[in-house]
C-alpha cells in the first residue's frame, strides 16, 4: 500500500457552522483540521479510535491559522493534511484549505499534538505510530510566523 | 474612565465543551477568546454590536494558541486579554487563560483581526475605534513562535 | 426524476461531537438534522441556500428529539429524513437515525419550520416550494410524545 | 437553607452561537438548557461533577423545544429551569428562556434524563439524589405537544 503523504478530506459548511457575519464561523476550522487529521491517520492505517484504546492520546498542545477567504455556507471544503515532523513525543501536522469548486486557497493551519497516556501524562510515541507516517516539506507556504523557523 | 489595559472575563466549563479524553476540547478556546474579547471592548467603551450596526466587521485572520494544561468541566478559567497592536486595517490581541481557582496557566494565545465593510471588503480601522485601545506589553510571555518578532 | 420520499444522509461522529460520557453528545443531534434536512431538499430540487438568496427563511420552531442508543465517536450515523406535513406557512420534518454499520436505532427526531421574510417576518412558503415535498407517512414510529396526535 | 423550586441562570449569546440568519442557531438552546441545569443542581446542593464522580451518569434521553422569539448576538437570556417530575430512574426539567431585559418570552421546553452507570447501563438514580429535587407544576405553560398527557 503506497501511503499518501498529503490526504485530502471534504467537508461541506453546514448551517450551524456560519455566524452572523454570514461565513464560516472561525473555530470551526479546528473541528475540520480535526476530521481530515483523523482521516488522515486512517489512510496511514491508522485509526485514532484504535489508538485510543490502546491508551495513546493525542492532545492539541499548539494551533495556528491563518485566514485568506472566506467559506460560506454550503462550500465544500477540500482540506489538504500532512505530517509535517513527528518527533518521539510530538506530531506536527501542516493543512491547507482550498474551496473545492475553485480551488481558490481558504486558510493555512499547523496543528502540533503531543502524546499522553491514560492518565494525560505526557509519552512516547510508540515506535509503530511513529513508523506511519512520511513528514514531507509543506506543498504550500503556511505563511504563518515562525511556521518555519524551528521545524 | 480608567481604560483598562488587562481585562479579564470569567467562563465556565460546560459539559457540551468536554470531549472523551475528559477535557475541554481545544477549538472551545476560540470560542472563550471572542467573548473575552467582546467584553474587553465593552469595558473599553465599544460594543461590538454596536460597532457592527456602523458597518463595520472586524474578521479574525490569524489565530495562534499554545495549550499548557487541560481546563475540565465545572472548571471556572480567567480570559486576561489585552490589545497587542493597533494598526490602520488591523488589531491584534493577547491572551493568556488562567485556572481561576488556582491560578495555573492553562493556555495563552494571539488573535489578529481585519477590520472589513458590510460587503466584507477590507476597510480602515475609524480613528474613534483605533482611540479606544491603549496597546500594552504582554503582561505573560506568550510563548508563541514568531510571536515577538514582528509584531 | 423520481423525488425521493425518504432521504439518506450519512455523517461520521467527529471528536468535537464527543463528550466526557464517551458518547455523542445530545446537542449535535440538531445539527446531524439540519444536515439531513439540507441534503432533503436537495434531492428534492430545493437548494437551501437559493431558497435563502430568493429572500425565504426556514427558522426551526419545534424540536424532539428521543435518544435512544448512543452514538460514539467514528461511528457512521445514517440519518433518514422525510416530510411529515406541508402546510402554508410550516413544514414539519421526521427522521430517524441509524447505526450505518448494524441498523441499530439512535434517535428519532420532529422538526417543524415556519417560512420567514428577509425581515423574519411570518410568511408563507411559495406554492413552488410547496409543490417540491410529498408528506409521507412515518417509515418509522417517532414514539414522541404527541407526535402523531395533531399531525 | 430552602431549596429553589425554580431557579434562573443568565447566559449571553457569543457570537459563535449566531448563524447567518442573525439569531442564535436553534442547536445552541440545548446546551444553555444543559448549563442551567447544571445551575439548578448546585443550587440544590448536588454538583454534577461529584455526581459523575460517584458513578451516576444522568443522559438525556428526550429534548422537546419550542421556539418562540429569536435570541441576538449580545442579548441576555434568562433561563428559568425547574424539576417536573422525579421517578426511580428518571427526571425531567421544565425550561423558559427569557429575555433578560424585557422578560419577553423565547423558548421553553422540556427535557428528560434517565440515570445511568459508569457502564452507561440503565440505573437508579440514588435515593439522596432523588431527595434533593422538589418537583413542581409548570410555573409558564410550555406548549408542548404531549407535554402535560403524560408527565
């Protein structure tokens, strides 16, 4: 099996999701960097309600976006995810979110999750979850401070 | 009227912001920055609504948060917030969320917004507005990558 | 094209879904719904988001919802959805949601609608939107209370 | 120390909890419902969270709301919250919500929860926590379909 080293994932904006300003409401960009991320763990082979179960938990410990344009109701969003680095207790993961009809490019992300135990104490990756997955140089600039720095 | 410099707004953990690792999902803290930032206007004068019946929108563009332990449910969590910088399109904000019973730091983070016209176009700041922030030092190092560098 | 009198939505229980019961938790059912509903109407020739853009509002007016078995997180949740009963000013939508992988029963569920102006006055819906529903009878017993008794 | 019979908790609609139609999304009543209810029990001398400790689980099994004046961004909603009814393994809240400023009416409702265990099997609710509740008659007729038939 060839493992994809960018996913993509489809979401469509639903009604609850837009504020009053009319667009996407802005946190809810985390929940869909969450979506493609589990989608993207399970085109690894892995499935994060597995890994759950064998007592690994996956905590955000950092977010940063960056919004371009807007998404409005009923979009379908395309969300591009990749694993940016994948250290012995900490996963980064790079996004980009393009509208799907278009292509135009709606936001950047970078998501870094830390690992814990049962107990929320930080752990180690065990060295089979590490072995999924291909960190690859981002396909899209981020654009975001410091986004490039230090990984 | 003493403008303040450092607000600080009061949440509490709701059992609908919890997730099954027990804690308070991490895009619930977005949602914690916009109401501890509507409530820093207030107390400086501007209500956002009011601002919005002007024309006027003011848009996150960029969000950054590092999470530094989990809040729980029944959890009451301190949102200090200040006014980083004010620039002609642009505001940028601090954050840093604090255990309210204890004082632990749970999470600090950095929220840019662009000010937009009804038709979402990007529009000025009014100098009524931008009068109304007195930017400050962030009183908690952020912690932030990139997050002093050019701002 | 054959209008179909029973809809098919499938969405996955995302993480955000989740509470510290484990579980789904019980406020996302509304949205599933209105996810359901968006599809309907799709199927039927309606865009909802045309149907807002024409000036009409569809405000929900009335939920209930049973829970019947949880949902739990990656869990493929199938939601069927028809039309109850079409009247001039209100539609009334029933579902039933389903374990897509077993059948098992989730929730059933009734949503009424009022037709609303751009002013979210009271209005009627447009005889052409009328005409794009065929009420059906319940495919399944929504054992809500009062749910069949003046409907 | 004298029990509340009926007890009123105040929530402001953040932006988040608006939608493109201007009001706050129908969804987002569930979970003020929830968080008065929450209210209600420390007020009775239970917290929930030390409820969950013991191994109780209260989950809602039926959620019925009407929906009668929208909520705005920025408004406060008073939520007037009371036990209907208490059996071996079941109780039932009865909710208006209000308008804090002008007492008009926006929603009221009614919600069921069943007693479960750790397991989330179906359970008893203690004999000290059934004690804690008073019933009451609805102070504010709901208007629910069924509502008083068989409560």
């Amino acid at each position: 099996m060839t493992v994809p080293t960018v996913s993509e994932t489809l979401v469509r904006v639903n009604y609850s999701e837009t504020d009053q300003m009319g667009v996407a409401y802005h946190a809810r960009y985390l929940v869909w960097l969450d979506i493609a991320r589990t989608e993207h763990l399970r085109l690894c082979g892995a499935s994060y309600r597995d890994l759950e179960s064998t007592g690994l938990r996956l905590a955000v410990s950092e977010v940063a976006v960056r919004y371009r344009q807007p998404a409005r109701f009923d979009d379908r969003v395309r969300i591009r995810c990749w694993v940016r680095e994948v250290g012995s207790r900490r996963i980064t993961f790079g996004y980009a979110l393009e509208h799907a009809d278009d292509g135009r490019l709606l936001a950047t992300a970078r998501v870094a999750l830390l690992a814990l135990d049962r107990s929320m104490a930080l752990s180690r990756l065990p060295a089979e979850v590490r072995g999924l997955f291909r960190p690859v140089a981002d396909p899209v600039p981020l654009g975001l401070r410091g986004a490039s720095a230090d990984e």
